[in-house]
C-alpha cells in the first residue's frame, strides 16, 4: 500500500511537520492569514445572501403586484405561493440557455457576466452592522460608484452582441440614461460625504450617531432616492427596457441562466442602493434595542418596499421627459444643494 | 523510505516566497494591461478595440492597487471606463450596425499611427531612461478624502488647476461643435 492512499497520511505528516518544524504554523498562519479567511467567508455569504435576497424579493413584487392590482396572485406552490420563486428559480437553471445564431457570441456570453460582476464588489464594502462588513475600505462608497460604471458596460454589451434592434435601442437608452442619473447621484451624495468628511462607509454611519442626515440633507435624499431608481432601471424609468415598446430591451434575447443572472442582478442592485441610501441618509445600523444587523435590514426593506410599491403606481415617462428630469431639475438642484451644504459648514465651523 | 510530503511541506515557505507571489501579481497585471491594449490596437471590430481599451485601463488600475494608491485607481476605473469608455462606445453605436463590413486598412493611416506612437514611445522612453528610480522613504497608505483633498489643494493645486482648464476647453468644444450641428440643421 503507498503512503499517499492512506487516508491518515496527511495528518500525520502535518504533524509531523509540526512538530519537526515550528515555522510551519507561522508560514500557514501567514498564508491563510486573517484577510483571506475573511475574504473567502465574506465571498460564500454574499453569494449565498445575492441568491436568497433575489428569490425573497422576486415573492415580495409578485405579492405586492397582486394586491396592488387587486387580485391574490401566486397561491398554487407553497403556502401562499412561498416557493414558487424557488421554483421559477429551478426552472431557469435546467432551462436550455439558446445562444441565437446571429449574435457575437464571446460577447453574448460575457455580457451576462459583466453585469452580475459589481454586484459582487458592491457588497464588499456595505456594512451590515458595526462588525459585519467584509473591507470596511477609507473610500468604501467610490467603489460602489466607481464599480457601477461596469454595470452599464455589461448592459451595453448585452444591447450590441444581440445583434437585435429593440436590444441596441434598450442598451442605447440605458446607458444615456446612466450618463445623465450617475450626476445627481453622485453630487447628492457629494453633499452627505462633505458633511461626515470621509467616504469611509463606517465613518459615514457614525457620524450619523445622533441625527440622520435625512433629517438635515432632506433634498439630497430625495435626489438620490430617485436618482438611484433611474439607474436600476425601476418601472417609472425602466425605459431601457419598456417592454411595451422594446420587448425587453436589452435582454431580448437572453434566455435560461443567462437571463436570471440579468434578474439576480438587478435585484441585487435594488438591494444595494438602497442599502448605499441607509449608509448615507437613514443611519446604517444605528437604532434602539435591536441589533444592528437587524435595524439595517429592516430600513433597507422598507426602502425596498417602497421602490417595488412605486414599480406598480405610476406610469413610465417619456424618454424627453427623463431626460428633462435629470438635467434640468435635479443636476441643477444637486449641485444648489451641495453649494448651500458647503457654506453652511464653512459658516458654522 | 520518507514520503515526498513529508519533505515537501515543511519546506513550503521557502518554496513559495511572499515575494514571488507578490511579483506573479504584478506580472499578470502587466499581462492583462498589455493584452488590452494589444487588442485594442489590433483587432478590426471597433467594438472590440474599446472592450481591449477596458480592459487595459483596469489593468492601469491594478498597477496602481499594487502601488498602493487605492485612490487613483478607483479614480481611474470612475472616470476612464465609467465616464469616457461610456461615451466612446456610444459614440460608437450610434454610427455603424453589425452587419456591414470591417473597414479595410489604409496605408497611409496605419503609417501616420505608427510614425506618431514611435515619437510618443520615443519620448517616454527618454524620460524613463532619465528619472532615477528610487524607493521612496515611506509608502503612506492613508487614502482618507481629507489626506487627498488637501493634498489636491495644497502640493498639487497647480495640476488640478491645469485640468480643470482642459476640461473647461473640452467643454467649450463640445459646445460649439453641437451648437453648430444644430444652425446647420435649422438653415436647412
């Protein structure tokens, strides 16, 4: 029998190692330092959180859809229709994923990919409670932003691969959409950043320790609040993919996995700007009794709630008037906003 | 007889130096970076040049992760590919569909690109062969916005300054190019 089939083999020859060689464990402790444990863990929660997150909020929208609209909905899988998410989810999974004949295929493939990617890297930085952050990295919030850019470059790839006119004329729209909402967005929370002075997304929850910035930045909230709908590309903006005109835009022609990844990512999304919302204006974690965790999942939901309220309330706008939206009102009144903010600080100070 | 495992693992820290994985990070990242730009170069489809050109600024963007500029190369991914990727690749789509064909090569531009990036390649490397590279007295990895933002206004007020005039330039171009598209379409 070789030493290599014995399954006490290793074992021994660790111990071994150990105890002929102390710098081993040293070397091992170095290795698997304290960073990429945190990493790997971090990495398996977010994958395993992006999934339930998905699935949870896919029930909540066909639920409040429901009775929005006055009817039960989803009643047949599960008690009230709790599992059909699941179901829907396993149905896309064992699904023939088509790859059309007519598309660029390299690029076909990656564009689904390109566009689940930050979500990944968003939530690294959000922190869920005091403790409960993968990196709490000093410019934690510039990721999030920075990252989202990979978003629109995924959909716009998704738009062209397809080779599918009401693709291109969604991925078109999507990203002139993007140019003109990543403005107030940003100058928006420019005007929170100023006031907590750091973009360390800890320190932005901190120094919401006794008032939240909702309370003094109102309008900068609700810039930002709208703003950040328009890039997830929720119904009263979902003209990249307004499927009255465009099918569905720039995943047309996406089917099986694919497309779920497109779906877990825009749920994802609505997940994180919401989350990035409490950071910057609700207080993150901050609140009495309950643990942290818990006060920060509950403000996101509430959030959450209200965006999939407003999905099935009001009617899509024109493309003019979205336009009109972002660069006549709310750039100006963002950039007012953190000209005011600014002074008012100086003056104080 | 002792195992091979027996020899092997105790000696894994000498076999595998932090240094070495340190340098393989860097040598991946110059191999992304050039493959980028490589394909951005070479390829024929304009779509792909500007995926290629994606590609190698994330690529600038790790170098300067490994330089320890958390900073820059978050500014680098925010501006380079977020804001003038974008813009380039819509540029882009709105001109040529799919299903035409590759534009065939000229001579004479590939002569010019080439004579032009000779004399750019041609004075970077001057000015690489003439710096002296020294390792600098302390790597600072405070990235707080209140260490960059005094330092933008105090030892570097002058470049930003310098930017922000190209930027009003470009700003005044954009300008007038539009507003003149828009007369011409008017006197028709």
């Amino acid at each position: 029998m070789s030493p290599i089939s014995d399954p006490g083999f290793l074992l021994t020859i660790l111990t071994q190692a150990v105890e002929r060689e102390p710098g081993f464990w040293n070397w091992a402790f170095h290795w698997f330092s304290q960073e990429i444990v945190v990493a790997v863990i971090g990495l398996l929660l977010i994958i395993a959180f992006v999934t339930i997150n998905a699935i949870g909020l896919i029930y909540a929208e066909l639920k409040i859809a429901g009775h929005i609209q006055r009817r039960p909905a989803t009643m047949e899988v599960g008690w009230h229709g709790f599992l059909q998410p699941v179901m829907d989810a396993a149905k896309l999974l064992v699904k023939e994923a088509m790859t059309p004949t007519a598309v660029n295929r390299p690029l076909f493939l990656a564009a689904p990919v390109i566009v689940f990617l930050p979500v990944l890297i968003s939530f690294i930085v959000l922190p869920f409670s005091e403790k409960l952050i993968v990196r709490d990295l000093n410019l934690g919030l510039l990721l999030i932003f920075a990252f989202s850019a990979l978003n629109v470059i995924g959909i716009l790839i998704a738009g062209w691969a397809s080779n599918n006119k009401y693709s291109l004329l969604g991925a078109l729209r999507s990203v002139s959409q993007n140019i003109a909402y990543e403005i107030p967005i940003l100058l928006s929370a420019m005007s929170v950043v100023v006031m907590a002075n750091s973009l360390k997304m800890s320190e932005l929850v901190a120094a919401q320790d006794k008032i939240w910035f909702f309370i003094i930045q109102p309008l900068a909230a609700i810039i930002f609040f709208v703003a950040t709908t328009a890039e997830t590309n929720r119904l009263p903006f979902d003209i990249p993919e307004a499927e009255g005109e465009l099918v569905a835009g720039f995943h047309s022609e996406y089917s099986g996995m694919r497309f779920a990844l497109f779906f877990l990512a825009e749920y994802s999304n609505m997940f994180i700007v919401s989350a990035v919302f409490v950071t910057l204006f609700l207080g993150g974690w901050h609140g009495p009794i309950l643990p942290g965790l818990i006060w920060f999942l509950l403000k996101v939901y509430i959030l959450v709630f209200i965006v999939i309220v407003a999905r099935w309330t009001f009617p899509r706008l024109r493309f003019d008037q979205l336009m009109t939206l972002a660069w006549k009102v709310l750039i100006p009144l963002s950039l007012a906003n953190l000209l005011v903010t600014a002074l008012v600080i100086k003056l104080v100070r | 007889m002792e195992p091979l495992m027996a020899v092997i693992i105790p000696t894994l820290p000498e076999l595998i130096k932090f240094e070495w994985v340190a340098q393989a990070a860097f040598y991946f990242i110059i191999g992304v970076t050039l493959a980028g730009a490589v394909s951005a170069v070479f390829l024929r489809r304009i779509i792909h040049n500007i995926l290629g050109l994606i590609v190698a600024l994330f690529g600038v963007a790790g170098l300067f992760i490994y330089l320890n500029s958390e900073f820059l190369a978050l500014m680098q991914i925010l501006i380079y590919v977020g804001a003038i990727c974008i813009s380039i690749v819509f540029a882009i789509m709105l001109s040529d569909p799919m299903y035409k064909e590759d534009p065939r090569r000229r001579l004479t531009k590939v002569f010019a690109s080439v004579l032009v990036s000779l004399l750019i390649l041609a004075g970077f490397l001057s000015m690489i062969t003439k710096t002296p590279f020294e390792a600098a007295a302390q790597r600072s990895d405070d990235w707080t916005v209140t260490t960059v933002g005094n330092l933008l206004l105090t030892r570097y007020a002058l470049v930003f300054e310098l930017i922000s005039f190209v930027l009003v330039v470009a700003i005044i171009g954009a300008i007038v190019i539009a507003g003149q598209g828009r007369k011409q379409r008017s006197l028709k």
